[in-house]
C-alpha cells in the first residue's frame, strides 16, 4: 500500500470584495466587552488553511481548517506532518491516535484539535480516492436519498431587509431557516424587543410548517436566556443555538431542562470526550460539532455513534462536504446547514471560493455523487486573484 509522501499547507488570505460590517449584525461572546468597533471581528473568518497529503503514487487528500490558520499551519508544519510522513493511510485511527495523544499537553482543544481534524478530512479524502469510493461510502453508505437542507444566513438587519431575504430563500423549498440575534444582555429591555421583532416577522414569512432556528453565538448569558426563552416560545422555534459560551456547560444543561425551546450547541466544543461531555449532561438536544475542528471525520464518525445511543441528533456546523458526507451515511444526521452563495462577509463563504464541487441544493435538498471518489472537492484557481497564498 502507497505511503503518506508529504504535507503542504497553505493560508488563503481573502483580499477581494467583503460585505462591510453594520451594527446589532449578530450577538457574540465579545460582545460583554467594552470595547469600540466591531465586536463580531474576531469572529469573521476572512482566511482558510488547506492541507494537502500526497502518497507515494501521486494521490492527494485535502483538508481545510477555517480557525486561526497561520497557527493551525505552524502546528500541521512543525508537530503533526511528521508524525503522518511515512505512514500508510488506512492507519487512519492509529494516526489519529498518534497525533492526539502526542500533543495531549497542549492540543486537547483549539488549535491543536483544529490541525488534527484537518489532517484527519485529508486522509479520508485521500482513502476515498485510493479506493474509488466516496467517503460516505466507506462510513456505511447512503442513508437518504438526499439532503435536506436549512437555510442558514438572515443575520439580524431591519426588519424589511430580513423579510425580503427569508421570502427570496423561500423560492428554493428549504426545509428549515436560521436567523441570528442582533441584541443581547447589554441592550435591556429595548434590545429584547427588537429580538423578538425580527422573530416574529420572518416566522410571519416563512410560515409555521417550516422549522425556524435562532442563533445567540455565545452572545448571551443564562440570565437573560432564561428571560427571552418563555417570549420565544410561541413563535415555536426548532432550537436556540449558542445562548451561552461553550465553556458554561452547566448554563447550557439548565436551560435546556427548562424544557421551553431545544437547546442546540457543540460548534465551539472539541474532541470525542468533549462532546460525550455534552451529550451525557443532556447539555444539548441537538449537537452541532464542526468536523473541521472537532478532530475531522475519525473524531465525528465516534461522536456519531454515541449522540445516536443518546437519541440526540447531530446537525453538523456549517455546510461543506466533510459534513455532507458524514450526514448522508448517518441516520441520526437528518438534515444539514446550508450556507447559500454570497459575497464574503463572516467568511464561511470562502468555501464558495477556494474548492470546487461543493452541491448546489435544489428545492431545499442536495446530494452526493456515487461515482466521485473522496470529497469531491477539488482547490480551485478561478478567484486565486483575490487571495494572497502563504506556503
């Protein structure tokens, strides 16, 4: 069997067009901060890392990772390539085993995970095309004819500009819609009100046959989501995502055994162990890992098996393939995140723009290619004029 040859990575730099950011555009966990400016900056992904492994015959398995990539990078280049370098592929969960108990000091979580989950989406990438399967197929196969997709976008605007975008996405039949909250703790009583608001006028356009997600970003604390909770009620909401920082679990478990609105998190939570954490606590109702971070598909393919013994679904973070793929050979993934086509803005767009052959959805669905071994994604060079490339 052909070898792991090399590990290249590089940082994508967007230096094209970007939405410019506005006020109240989404709560986030900066936003207890006194500070000037725009709190949702560091949370605006405006660079990507890809990694590329090559075997010994010339096959290549990509990887990506959207947090923090030039450390990512330096961790991939200096700690983690070696440790793959000279290895056989398929030893996928000796590898994986190998990089996390090797950086286990400092890599439990955060950069350390991130570099290892994009290493671990390389290596699948890289078995499905040394097999000439699609990685779904070699997690168990296809569980659902298509994806059902949620429309995930309606940041928190005016009212008008909000129910204009929900009622221009309502023409492709998505399954399911996400919008985000603009104020939090610090607006009061006031900011409450134009929260629910906006809830109520895209519930108003999108009707209640839909499902309809709202989303803190870690942007309020216990407190007042204990408050907003028995007010959102009746706009019957699928889940309340991130109301609290990942780190107050004990938040999270208590809010949702209120037993009011589900709640839904996991996006900022790292490693198998991590998530069993939130599941075992019933912290969450649906469990949102990002493969890209969590330890890539070896990681989520586990994490998986135990939300399933839970009888909690997972809706992976985000869209992109890594987690079409693990959503369509899993029965407990019922439905995926759908970031539709835009203009850069928080930076879950660049996707669009540096890989080609993530699916389009069609009347609210997509699907995945039998006959396209891998990911099927390919690094592309159509917009490699609005990027600045570090090797």
């Amino acid at each position: 069997m052909t070898k792991i040859k090399s590990v290249r990575t590089r940082v994508w730099n967007w230096k094209g067009k970007t939405v410019p950011p506005t006020g109240n555009f989404c709560t986030n966990a900066s936003d207890v901060l006194w500070e000037k400016g725009d709190a949702m900056s560091s949370f605006r992904f405006h660079q990507w890392l890809t990694c590329e492994i090559e075997t010994e015959d010339g096959t290549i398995g990509i990887g990506n990772a959207a947090l923090a990539p030039n450390v990512v990078k330096q961790a991939i280049d200096e700690w983690f390539a070696p440790m793959v370098i000279g290895e056989d592929p398929f030893d996928y969960a000796y590898l994986w085993e190998k990089m996390y108990r090797r950086s286990h000091a400092w890599g439990r979580k955060g950069v350390g995970m991130t570099a290892i989950s994009a290493i671990d989406i390389a290596i699948w990438d890289l078995m499905g095309k040394l097999t000439g399967k699609p990685v779904f197929k070699l997690l168990g196969g296809r569980t659902k004819e298509k994806i059902p997709v949620y429309y995930s976008k309606l940041y928190s605007s005016s009212i008008e500009a909000m129910q204009a975008e929900a009622e221009e996405a309502k023409k492709n039949n998505y399954q399911g819609y996400k919008m985000r909250f603009g104020w939090g703790p610090k607006d009061g009583m006031a900011g409450m009100r134009e929260n629910l608001k906006r809830v109520e006028a895209v519930r108003e356009v999108v009707g209640y046959d839909v499902d309809l997600m709202l989303e803190c970003y870690q942007g309020w604390n216990l407190d007042y989501t204990k408050r907003m909770l028995p007010k959102l009620a009746k706009y019957e909401p699928r889940w309340l995502e991130e109301p609290v920082i990942a780190d107050d679990v004990e938040g999270y478990r208590e809010l949702n055994a209120m037993g009011i609105v589900p709640i839904s998190g996991g996006e900022h939570e790292f490693s198998v162990i991590g998530c069993k954490d939130l599941i075992e606590k019933k912290a969450v109702s649906v469990l949102q890992y990002d493969t890209n971070r969590v330890g890539g598909i070896t990681a989520a393919q586990k994490i998986n098996a135990v939300a399933e013994a839970f009888q909690v679904p997972v809706i992976p973070h985000a869209g992109q393939m890594h987690n079409y793929h693990l959503t369509m050979a899993n029965t407990n993934c019922m439905i995926s995140e759908y970031f539709p086509v835009f203009d850069v803005e928080v930076g879950n767009e660049l996707f669009y723009y540096i890989f080609d052959g993530d699916p389009d959805a069609v009347d609210g669905y997509l699907d995945l290619d039998d006959n396209k071994p891998g990911l099927g994604i390919e690094i592309s060079d159509k917009y490699l004029h609005d990027f600045e490339v570090t090797e």
